[in-house]
C-alpha cells in the first residue's frame, strides 16, 4: 500500500528523509542573517496557560536545514481551505498539493525548499488557534521538544507572518537548547 | 483568499467520462439484507465512551482510472478559465507595487505566476470521500453500535472522523492509516473502529497512551486506533448467516491534510502499522520492525 502510494507521498516522504536544502547551492535562507529575539521571561500563570497557543521548538543535534524543511511542512500543512462538505472527490496522491494550491516541484533546495520558496511574502500574523495545534502534532511526530514562550516574545518571532516566521524558528530549533524547561510535546 | 495562488473552484458540470456513482448508504435497523453481487458491505462497531460525542468514520474509495482522467479533464479545464483572470489580477498587483513604489507605499503580496502544477481545486464530477452516518447505525445503541454499509466496491482508506453528522473531515488521520479491500457480494468486517477526545485518558485500552493531553483550545480533538475482527466480537443475528471476511487491513502513509480541521494518525496496529518518528511503516511489508511509538 505504501508502493501504491508512493507518486502522492513520495515528496512529503523524501522531505523527510533527504536533505531537504541541497548545499551545492547557497542556501535558501541565510541562517546567518536571522536574527533570534531573546527567548528569556519569567512566565507568569497566563503566560503557562497560553502555552496552548505560543511555543517554538528544539530538537538536539538537528541542522537548520532540517529544522526548515520540517517546520516549513508541517506550517504549510497547517492552513486549510474552507473544509468541504462530505462527500466530495479527492485524490489521495493529491498528499503533493499544499493547501496553498502548490504542487510542490523538487528544486534544488528539495521539496520543503520548493514549498518554502511559494509561501507568499505576507505579513499577516499566523492564525494560532487554527495553526498551532497541528503544527504541534507534526513536529510531536518528528521528534521535537516543545517550550512554551509569552505572546510578545511570539509576535517577535511570528508577527510578521510564517515565511518570515520560519526560518526564525528553524534557528531556534537547531540551535543552543533553551533554558526552560520543556513542556509536553 | 490569503495566498492568491490558492484557486477554490467548484465545477458542477457532468464529468466527460462516464463513471459509476459512489454508493455509500447506512442499512437501517430491520431492513432485509441481500447481498447484491456488484455492491460491497463495510460493517464496523463504535465505542462511545461516556462525554465523548459518537464519531462517524470517513473514508477515502480510491478512485478508478476513469474518475482520475475525468477528474484531471475538468481540472484542465478550469485551469484554462481561471488562468487569464489569475493573470490579469497578478498583472494588476504588480502594476499597483510600481505605482506604490513611486508614492513610497507598502506593496502587496504578488501571487506566485499560476501554472497547471500550482491549480488546485474541488472537483464535484464525482464523489469518492463518504461517511457513515452514526445516527443510521443497523444496530443503534448509547455505548455501543454496529454500523453496515452498502457500497462501491473498491480500496477504502480510513480517511479520519467526523463527528455527529457535521459533514467535515474534523479529524483526518493524515500522519498514518490504513486501507483495506471492500469486496463485492460480501461483509468486510472491519472489528472496531474507537474514537475518543484526545483531552482526557482514554477508558479504552488502544487509546489510551495517546490520550490525556490538551494540545489546542476550542475544537473537539480525536484520537482513532481500530480493533480488528476477532471472533466474539458481537453480530446481529440477521447478519450471521451471511458471507463475511474481517478487514485485511494495509498500512498508508503520510498523506497531505488538504481539508481536515485537525490532522492526527490511527493508533499503531500490531502486524499492519507502526511509527519512526513521523513515518509509517508498513508491517506487512516489513514485518521484522517494531512501533517504538504509539
């Protein structure tokens, strides 16, 4: 089943399994040039329930160029269309479409590079009651440690829209482990 | 629309190819059962644990040769109508930008140039995504209820579930499924298939390791897993008597989650599905690897 499958699922899979941002080229994002806000607060009881909604993530050992291949799957993953009504037709090799209406085509960056490269400049903030409860399910099954931050330290990070978010977050992810104390994934 | 490559087009028209009409329709309690020969049954059993609402499976039939070339007729099609009106209002941006640019002004996102490979959209030719209704169940119950549905034969992949006739995909299993074949002339017995709120710990065994944590407010959030047939789990009497086969189930990977509010996996199964990290493993295919994760 998984062979039979495997034209729809084969860009998601080898998203995760090749690197995702070939290096023979210069890199698709500078990490270089990112700049991380300081991710230090003393969390109050607001902050600890808001958790729900901001949190950005680490995985030990990761490069940044995983980080945001993983990252830019599983935020592109996360926006829907207006749900249609049951029943309705689909494909289920349409597992190649992001919700964006992209059929991602491998560049030289790797599928996650070619969908990270449609995401279109826009700076309106990331719907966090819709994005990150499956943006936390996706990255939980990759494997990634979850820390909870404050709102203002998530609108330096995110406020300016996911394509500028995630390479921010891809840092973070791939950087120093943070010195919270993880939540639950 | 926010990402202006994102085309939603609803195309009622005929589809050019001639197809069979998906058949998915609840038996009701007291109806007379004959198998037909050209028509399959799915039968499975739901839990419904105490709060949770009963929950009604979706699934995805793959669709045949000719859906799929109908299917990609039309979306030509629409392409071809959308692409000058996508092209005009990009055109349109773009100029704006420049003017914006002269005054000192914000530009406005531009549109990636839209392709045949970047157009998507629904497509109401035909129909392969169905659910079963929980209130159409053949033997209803409060707890527990068994549910026999006639269908098309073919391939169905449990798609995710839906609750309470919302008519939406509200948990799709998107991270992990499975499929099996729906043979025509006779039951496939699915066993169960359990659903419970991910916010609290499951009374049911399969669910309960992934269950007990809140991850977002507001929507009801599903954890699935399936117990397959095994004898002694219960059958109506009408139904004893008739040609039927448990589910031979089949591990499905990741697949995208286009339309669901809620994106989660079924349960690991021993013997069908496992998990390394986000992948499924397909057991029958590789029956040596493990589930390290549920």
């Amino acid at each position: 089943m998984l062979k039979r499958h495997l034209p729809g699922i084969a860009a998601l899979a080898c998203a995760a399994a090749c690197p995702a941002y070939a290096q023979e080229t210069s890199p698709l994002v500078d990490s270089a040039a990112i700049e991380v806000p300081n991710l230090e607060f003393a969390a109050t009881v607001k902050d600890e329930r808001d958790y729900l909604l901001y949190f950005f993530f680490h995985k030990p050992g990761v490069s940044f160029e995983q980080a945001m291949s993983d990252l830019t799957e599983c935020y592109s993953e996360a926006e829907s269309f207006e749900l249609p009504w049951i029943p309705y037709f689909s494909l289920l090799d349409d597992a190649a479409i992001t919700p964006k209406g992209v059929r991602p085509q491998p560049n030289s960056f790797g599928v996650m590079g070619a969908v990270f490269a449609s995401l279109v400049e826009d700076r309106t903030p990331i719907n966090v009651y819709e994005v990150q409860p499956k943006v936390r399910m996706c990255m939980g099954y990759k494997d990634y440690v979850r820390y909870g931050t404050t709102r203002a330290i998530w609108n330096q990070i995110a406020g300016d829209g996911m394509k500028r978010a995630i390479p921010v977050l891809a840092k973070i992810a791939s950087g120093s482990p943070p010195s919270a104390a993880s939540i639950e994934p | 629309m926010k990402y202006g490559c994102a085309l939603l087009l609803l195309l009622t028209a005929a589809p050019l190819h001639a197809q069979e009409r998906q058949v998915f329709e609840d038996i009701r309690p007291g109806a007379t059962i004959t198998l037909k020969p050209d028509k399959a049954y799915i039968l499975f059993r739901s839990y419904i644990p105490a709060g949770m609402t009963p929950m009604e499976p979706v699934f995805l039939r793959e669709p045949g040769a000719s859906e799929i070339a109908g299917y990609e007729t039309a979306r030509r099609a629409a392409f071809e109508a959308e692409k000058p009106k996508a092209d005009r209002k990009r055109a349109e941006i773009i100029e704006a930008n420049a003017v914006a640019a002269r005054g000192g002004g914000k530009p406005k996102p531009v549109p990636p140039e839209l392709t045949i490979d970047t157009f998507v959209f629904a497509y109401r030719g035909a129909t392969n995504v169905v659910a079963a209704r929980y209130d159409h169940a053949y033997a209803p119950g409060k707890v527990e209820r068994l549910n026999l549905v006639e269908a098309t034969p073919g391939t169905y992949v449990l798609l995710g579930v839906n609750n309470e006739n919302a008519y939406e995909l509200r948990s799709c299993l998107c991270f992990g499924t499975v499929s099996f074949t729906a043979a025509p002339g006779m039951i496939t017995d699915m066993g169960y298939v359990l659903a419970d709120r991910m916010e609290q710990v499951s009374t049911i065994p399969e669910l309960r390791p992934v269950t007990g944590r809140k991850v977002g407010p507001v929507l009801l959030r599903t954890e699935v897993a399936i117990r397959p047939y095994a004898e002694g789990m219960p059958l109506p009497a009408a139904l004893a008597g008739l040609p039927r086969a448990a589910a031979d189930y089949r591990a499905v990977g990741k697949f995208h989650n286009k339309f669901a509010a809620f994106a989660t996996r079924l349960v690991a199964m021993p013997g069908v599905l496992a998990y390394d990290t986000d992948r499924a493993i397909d057991l029958k295919a590789e029956p040596s690897r493990t589930s390290p994760t549920p």
